[in-house]
C-alpha cells in the first residue's frame, strides 16, 4: 500500500505551458437541471486527456498494461472556477510532471475559450499488474515530462 502523497504540481493558468490538448463536450448526462456539469464530470475528462496523451506520445494505457503494469491514480484535486454547462466545448490541457519514486502527477487546464474553469493535479501509482507492487515508472515518463517542461 502506497502511503499518502502530495500533490506539488501547480497547474499553469497557460495553455502554452501545456504540450497536450484534448477537446470535450459537456453531454446533457453531465449536467444538473440547471444545465450546470457536475463537478464529477471533470474527472471524465481529465482521464480522456490523460490517456489520449499517453497514446499520442507512443505510449497507449493498452501497451503499458500488455508490458504488465498499470497507472493507477491515488490522488485528484480539481480546483473548480467556473461553471461548464450543456453544450460547453472545452479544451482540457495536461502535462506530466517529473517521477518521484513510483508516483508521477499530471496537471491540467480545462478552458471554455479564453476562461479557465478549472484545474486539477492527478496523482498517478505506476504498479505491476500481478502483484499490485508499486515500480519506478519507465524512463519514458520522465521522458515524456522533461519534455513537458
């Protein structure tokens, strides 16, 4: 078991500070009767950017577990500043940051145009899929996260 981590990332308020960028819609499902998102929604999103960024550095979520391992998230801290509605396109930004130990943090930005709605740091467990034991993350995250920086 992995003890309490965290989170030191302070996501950027700009998107240049951001290598990656994914769009989203705010779906009907995602909203209360005032066509508000929920705050849970987010968490949705900020794994579709993760994984689509994984996959756009060579590095899909299918392969690091056919490799045996899995990236589980131990910690999410969403700073909510701004409401999504229905409708909403939003572009959610994410970076990695560098590997201590078995952990590794990602930032996000989620923007409605101009307007940061939110920000959030997912904190991330690289582990074996047998034995659930956490492992130093491959030289390709710290990869991915010097490039980030």
């Amino acid at each position: 078991m992995l003890s309490a981590v965290r989170t030191t990332l302070e996501p950027s308020l700009d998107p240049a500070a951001y290598p990656f960028v994914t769009r989203v819609r705010v779906r009907f499902a995602e909203t209360d009767a005032m066509g508000v998102a929920h705050h849970g929604s987010y968490l949705p999103w900020l794994e579709e950017a993760r994984v689509a960024y994984l996959r756009e550095t060579g590095h899909p979520y299918t392969a690091v577990r056919a490799d045996g391992f899995d990236i589980a998230v131990v910690e999410c801290h969403v700073r909510y500043r701004a409401s999504a509605l229905f409708e909403d396109e939003l572009a959610v930004h994410c970076l990695v940051a560098p590997p201590t130990g078995a952990t590794f943090e990602i930032g996000y930005l989620v923007l409605r145009g101009d307007e940061a709605i939110a920000t959030a740091v997912t904190v991330h467990a690289y582990l074996e899929s047998a034995t659930g034991r956490p492992r130093r993350p491959p030289e390709w995250v710290r990869d991915i996260s010097t490039a980030s920086h």
